[in-house]
C-alpha cells in the first residue's frame, strides 16, 4: 500500500535504496484486495516500510480508515498490516484494531533497543517510556493482542546497561516473537558514519543472550494456549512432515495439526495439545 520511508533512522538504508514514502490510491488497494477475495484468499496483509505513516493521496485517508475499507471487502475475514513505525502509530489505529474484529489481534512493533539513550541515537523519535506507554495502550484497548518486535544489539556507542535497559522491556512488554540482529553498518547512513566500537564478539554475545531471554518468554507464552480452542488458518503442509499441516492464529502463532484432508486455505478449529518456543501443537475438532 506504499513504499519507502521519511524516517532517516540512523542504521536503516531504506529511505536511500526504497525513496521516500509513496503511497497508492485507496481505490487501486481495494480493487486488488477485491480480485484476491474473488481468487479465494481469506486474509490480506497491508504492507509497506511504514505502513502506518499511510494516506491516500486522494482524499487523505489514512491507515486507520483503510484498514477498515479492506475489511469491509466481501469474503476477506483477516486483515493484517507491516511493518508500524511506533512514532507514527496514532490512537486511530488502535481504535480501528479494537473495533473491527477483522483487523488480527496481532502486531510488530519494531522496538530496536529499550534504551532511550540508544534510541534517541538511532533517531528513531520515540525513547523507552514512550514505546511502553504506546505497547501498554494497545494492550488495553486490543485485549488478547499478541505483539512482535525487532531488535539490534551491539549498536555503536551500546554499554552492558543500554543492552540490559532492552532485554528489561522484554521482559516487561513479552512479545510473542522477535527479530533479533547484530548491527553491522549500512552505506550512506548516518551510524555508518560514527566508530562501529562495539567488539563483534561482545555483539554475539549480547544477541545470544537476548535470543535466550526471548524464548524463555515464548516457551510460557505458548504453554499458555495448551488446553485452549484456536481458529487457525492452514498455510499448508507443515515443515515438521508426517502428513501434518500447519496454519496460524488471528495472534500469529504457528499451529502444527495432523489431518487426512489438504485444508490449505481454510480456516478450521483446533484444540492445543503441546507447545514449544516456536509453534504450537493441535488437534482438529
């Protein structure tokens, strides 16, 4: 639904290799959003660098408002949309989340790092308290919501209390699932242009220890939902074989499920049986 980004974050080459953002009418959205359903697709993704930062260049609508024109299509069920700028996320958006339940009880929300220090380094406009306010209020007006973030470690100018400000947020937000990266420097930004002074090994360390602190949170997060009765949409066959499927939650969640029948595309009802850190598993009711 649009491309690019006005953010100039200090590690992110996107506004140099993508442009700035550009956005497409609301009507061409819809109509492609109108010949997927008339194909047989169930759920439509919106998707752009800054998706949140959308407005139709027409008539000025932003995302909130798209979201649910999308929803309103014949035939779609589950609206999803990536990737959110927390400074740009306005209360429209959660609002729109909280009252229409086609849009996915789901939601990456890059975090980058949980020291304001750190932040206000990236230029990312926003610090620590800001983002826990922001994740808090989505919280409460979007229960049940389950959260996703990125994260980069080793940051230059990162001390042991920048890096362990960020793994405290983990623990308090406790985000579903998370993309975790070392930084490594990008040609024509603005970090690539200060001393890379975080040692490579210090940098694997700290991401080892994050991505451990991670899946402690997801190991409990998806042991929650044993017992439980899930909608799950099938992607297909699963990775694990065995004649199993596989398919996700309006939360995102892997769902692994044994059946006789290829159920790719539909939506069926499971109960949970077992968990892991990455996916749960199911029976078909």
């Amino acid at each position: 639904v649009m491309e690019g980004c006005d953010n100039f974050c200090a590690y992110c080459v996107v506004p140099f290799s993508r442009g700035r953002e550009k956005f497409r009418p609301l009507e061409a959205v819809l109509g492609e959003a109108r010949g997927a359903a008339g194909a047989g697709a169930v759920e439509v993704q919106l998707l752009g660098q800054n998706v949140n930062s959308y407005r139709d260049p027409g008539s000025g609508l932003g995302l909130a408002g798209l979201l649910d024109r999308v929803a309103d299509v014949p035939g779609i069920a589950w609206v999803r949309f990536v990737t959110s700028h927390p400074r740009d996320f306005g209360d429209d958006i959660i609002r729109a989340m909280a009252g229409n339940p086609k849009i996915c009880r789901s939601l990456h929300l890059p975090l980058q790092s949980g020291s304001s220090r750190v932040l206000e380094r990236m230029n990312r406009g926003y610090d620590r308290e800001a983002y826990l306010d922001l994740a808090a209020r989505i919280k409460a007006s979007v229960p049940g919501i389950l959260l996703a973030t990125d994260v980069i470690v080793g940051f230059p100018g990162e001390t042991d209390e920048d890096f362990e400000s960020t793994c405290d947020v983990l623990r308090l937000i406790r985000f579903a699932g998370i993309f975790s990266f070392r930084y490594s420097p990008r040609p024509l930004t603005a970090a690539a242009r200060v001393p890379d002074d975080v040692p490579l090994e210090v940098k694997r360390r700290r991401l080892l220890s994050l991505q451990a602190l991670q899946k402690s949170i997801q190991i409990e997060i998806n042991a929650s939902f044993v017992g439980r009765e899930l909608r799950v949409l099938c992607t297909g066959p699963s990775v694990k074989g065995g004649g199993r499927f596989a398919g996700r939650t309006e939360g995102n969640l892997v769902v692994n499920f044994d059946s006789a029948a290829d159920l790719t595309g539909r939506f069926v009802d499971v109960r949970v049986t077992g968990s892991g850190p990455y996916s749960l598993r199911a029976a078909l009711l």
